[in-house]
C-alpha cells in the first residue's frame, strides 16, 4: 500500500473523503479557481479530477471554516512557532504541517472565528473564509509541505484553552468572540507577571507595538483586570531593563552560541543557529555574524567551499583501520528485544539510540536487553529515575528470573554519563553500557555533545541510550537531528509500535531496515512480544486509513485493515 499523500491530486482526494473542502492552488498560494462557493459546499470527485486535468502541476488547498471542520494556526516565523508550542505545551496531540516558513497547527473548528493576524508570536489563524496549502503541495522554491504528525494518526484536536483566550483578546473586527477568560494573573502577582511577560516578548524579538497590544490585552483579562493606564508603563521598565543589561546578554549570546557550534558535526548554517538558539532581532543576528567571522579567523570554524553562509568545524581526528581484521571489524553478537539485531549490525565503539514515549515501554525495552545480553557482555546498567527498591519492583516482574540472578551491574546516575562510562578496551569480554535514561531538558541541542562524549568515552564497548520522545513527536525525541549524529543505530519507541528511524549497517545490503516499523504488545510490563514483521513507514500509516473506515475499530495486531492476516513484512 502507498501513502494517500504522494502526489497532489491523490492527496486531494483524500481531503475530499475525509470531509475537507479541497481547492487547486498554485506554487504561489493563489487559487485556481474562484472558490468562495466552496466555502459553502464540498467539491465532488468529477470537479476535483476535471481541476487537475486542466491543472496538472496544481498544488492542494485546504479551505477551512465550517465546511471543513478546521482552524489552522499558521506560523511562518520561528518566533511563532516557539510562542505556539509555549501556550499548548509538549504533548498535546493534533495534526501538524511543516511549511517552508515554519508550522500549520491543525484544529477543529470553532463557531463563530474567522481570520486573524499576528495574535500570537507574529501567527495568523484561518478560519471561517480562510484556506491554507496542504501537503504534499510544493511552493515555488520547490520546498515541499509535509506532516510533522499526519491526520492518518490523529484527528484535529478541539482548540486548546490557551489560545481560545487568546483569540479572544483581538483580532479582525468581525471575529465572533467569546466572554473574555481570566489568566492567573491575579491581584498581588500583577505587576510581575505583566512586566517578566514583557521582557520575555522584547527578548524575543516582539516590536514594541505587539508587545503593547498583548499586554493591554492580558490586563484587560486578569482578575481583577489591571489598570490600562499602568500598561505603559511596565513595557518602559521591560524596555529600560532591557537597555542595561544589553552587555550581558550580548556576552550570554557568545557563550551560547560558543557551545552550540561545539556539539555540531558535519556543516551548519548561520539560519539554523538562529533557529535552535531562538536568535530573532536583527542585533543579535549582526553580533552572531560577527562572532563566526572571528571564529574563523581563530582556525575554529571554517566556511564551506560549496555554499555560502555555512561552516562547520574542522574533524583532524582519525582512526586506524586495522586491515588484518581485528575484533573492531567484526559485528557484536548482540541481541535486541524485538529483533532489531537481524536488520542492523551493532559494532564495537556504537551507541544505540532509543527515543521512546512515556510509559511506552523504554525501561522495559532497557531491561530485556540487558537481560538478553548479560552473559555475554560485561553489562552495566544506569538509571535516572529509579531508586533501590523501585528497581528491584521492575526487575520482579521478569516472573522467571529472580532479581539476585541478574548479571548486571545498577548505578544510580542522572547526568555526566560520559565520566562514568565502562570502556571497552582491556576488557576480558564485550561491554554493554545501558543509559535510562538520558534526560535534557531545555536547549535540546547540548544532547549532540552528550553523546559525542559518551561514544568517545566507550572505547570499544557499546552503549544504549534511551531519551524522552512526546506523544505524536517526531521520530528523533529531544534534541532532533543533532541527537542522530552519533548513534549507529536510533530507535523511536511509541505504544505498541517501533521504528527504526536510523540504520547506518546492515545485515543485508538488499533490505534498507530505515523507516521500518514493527508492532508488539507489552505482556506484563515488561516482555515485547512482537504482532506483526518489519513493514515500511508508509504501509503502517495508510493502513490506519481502512482501520477508521473499519466502523472506527482498530485493526486486529497483525492484520490488516480488511480483516486478511497481513503475511509481508521483513522477518
């Protein structure tokens, strides 16, 4: 099976059957036809065949509103995208589109809301009489839209609170608003929370006027509501705070930036340190500039030969490969618990990588390897969370092993893993460092010099890692792409499904084990027992498809969505 989503018109198709108003567009977002009437009805299969017949190269509109039961959140600034995840938190799960300018958060309609520009970071909401380009549309640099959670696993969410109040503060002239909500302000915490809320957005890069119209509109619903004539004068203090500390922060903008081009590898773009440091007035961006232009005076960064405005730092390190085979040539004989082994070779010196929901089963899979190891391997276990009696609890639900017969060693260790980790040179046998789990909890970027410092602790041995992935997240967990830099092999874990997000070797040069995804169920806690073969990212997810269209019932684990036991897959 395919994806619904590989070509536009089939994409469009799919909308239309899932109860979207769909329109033809062009790379350059303008419609292809006059569309208000479809504002008001669903276009039929004929009519959207008849559009990309006449329209071949068409890319896909998604008018929202009542029709099609669906607000989006547009945020073509990283600014906004920071300010939205801010006021829905981590792991509120609805449909999300990565545009070429940032992110369309995808909601379920709400009566009366209409468009509205700039209410939140510099975002837009489309409403009622709007209409947003949907994958797997490109635009006319030919940067392609495409699902960072796709509507196959979730349905778009109610709108969350938060930005209910929002919307509520502003907007166009004919946004229907509901009765304004009291924030946590309250009378005591007034002041502070008003002006810290003020730094933050001058901080941020906010004009001074949104900044202003934000905070008249906080005042305006805190309980009591704070005095607007007071409003003035709190942006004044942020603004003189501001001023004095402008040294310091140009010093901490150095420090970070110092440390961020340290845990990269390979090249960098100038844009993309301004996107993980959240670098957004044009005076920090002059200052950044300026700093790389002296790092690479200093010999500490050099440009790319290929494009300008990238660098990356100089590798002098190399290793002596021993051409007479030694025991580093030759793959662990490791065993994982849900077969990953038979699709991807573990070498000595290779980290694993498993980024895993909560309570989706990252401990039990930490335990089972450990367990499916420890006599061949000198293992050593590191937890972050579980004290000596939590652990002995987790390790007695393995019902035919005692907790004394585990072969292991157990630390209690939170951070600085790299100085504790067992190296394995010397060693009398292979050695398995086991990390559960490796916890970072802001500027997710530092996970990269995390586990470089940890691969260039093993020195032989082998190290699991296990991190924290939110629920719908994308497949790396914290810290993104940098956190695929070391790891030979990188695993993303959700409940009841695995995928190999990662495989740099493997087991058979005729089967690629990257995107493959193989379901389980979690027997008694803690042992995996496997219900469907390895099958490609794209099979999983159109299935999902017939399973909604199964009178809502998810398809029996290992069958399909027809009821057939699925027989392909990679054993």
């Amino acid at each position: 099976m395919s994806s619904p989503f590989q070509s536009c018109l089939g994409a469009a198709k799919w909308y239309l059957d899932h109860g979207y108003s769909v329109i033809p567009v062009s790379s350059s977002k303008t419609a292809l036809i006059k569309w208000r009437e479809f504002q008001g009805r669903r276009a039929s299969v004929e009519e959207v065949e008849e559009w990309w017949r006449r329209w071949p190269t068409a890319q896909v509109g998604v008018v929202t509103g009542r029709i099609s039961n669906l607000l989006v959140i547009d945020c073509d600034t990283q600014q906004a995208v920071e300010a939205m995840t801010d006021a829905i938190g981590d792991s509120y799960i609805t449909p999300i589109v990565v545009t070429p300018r940032g992110r369309h958060y995808w909601f379920a309609y709400k009566d009366g809301l209409r468009n509205m520009a700039h209410f939140i970071g510099g975002a837009d909401c489309r409403g009622e009489g709007g209409m947003v380009v949907a994958p797997p549309s490109v635009n006319t640099g030919g940067v392609q839209y495409y699902w960072q959670i796709t509507p196959l696993r979730c349905k778009p969410a109610e709108l969350p609170e938060s930005i209910l109040r929002l919307l509520s503060g502003g907007g166009d002239e004919d946004v229907s608003r509901e009765p304004a909500r009291k924030l946590a302000y309250v009378q005591g915490q007034r002041d502070n929370d008003l002006y810290h809320t003020a730094l933050s957005l001058l901080r941020g890069g906010m004009s001074e006027e949104n900044v202003l119209t934000t905070l008249q509109a906080l005042a305006r619903a805190c309980d009591p509501p704070f005095p607007e004539e007071e409003v003035a004068k709190k942006l004044e203090s942020a603004k003189a705070r501001l001023a004095t500390s402008s040294e310091s922060h140009y010093a901490e903008v150095a420090r970070m930036v110092r440390e961020w081009v340290s845990s990269v590898t390979g090249v960098f773009s100038s844009t993309q340190l301004y996107q993980d440091l959240g670098i957004t007035m044009p005076a920090d961006k002059e200052a950044v500039r300026q700093l790389l232009h002296r790092m690479v005076q200093r010999g500490l960064i050099v440009r790319d030969s290929v494009s300008a405005g990238r660098y990356r730092r100089p590798d002098r390190e190399v290793y002596r490969i021993d051409l007479r085979g030694g025991a580093a040539s030759r793959p662990c004989n490791i065993t994982m618990p849900l077969g990953e082994h038979r699709l991807a070779e573990i070498y000595p010196g290779n980290i694993i990588l498993l980024a895993g929901e909560t309570n989706a089963g990252k401990t039990a899979w930490a335990l089972s390897l450990a367990r499916a190891n420890m006599d061949k391997f000198d293992v050593h276990y590191f937890s972050s969370e579980m004290g000596e009696e939590e652990f002995l609890k987790r390790l007695s639900m393995f019902q035919d092993i005692t907790p004394a017969d585990w072969n292991m060693q157990v630390y209690e260790r939170s951070q600085g893993f790299a100085d504790v980790i067992v190296p394995g040179e010397a060693a009398d046998k292979p050695v398995l460092n086991i990390i559960d789990f490796l916890e970072v909890h802001d500027q997710f970027w530092r996970i990269s010099a995390e586990l470089a410092a940890i691969h260039d602790a093993l020195k032989g041995a082998v190290c699991a890692v296990c991190t924290q992935k939110g629920f719908g997240e994308r497949a790396t967990g914290v810290g993104g792409s940098f956190s695929l830099h070391k790891p030979r092999l990188a695993l993303a874990l959700r409940r009841n499904e695995i995928e190999i997000v990662k495989a740099k070797n493997w087991v058979d040069p005729r089967v690629n084990p990257n995107g493959l995804i193989r379901s389980f169920v979690l027997e008694n806690g803690v042992r995996f027992r496997p219900t469907t073969e390895w099958r490609p990212k794209q099979e999983v997810e159109y299935e999902e498809i017939h399973d909604r269209g199964n009178g809502g019932r998810p398809a029996e684990p290992g069958r399909r969505g027809d009821g057939r036991r699925d027989r392909g897959g990679v054993v």
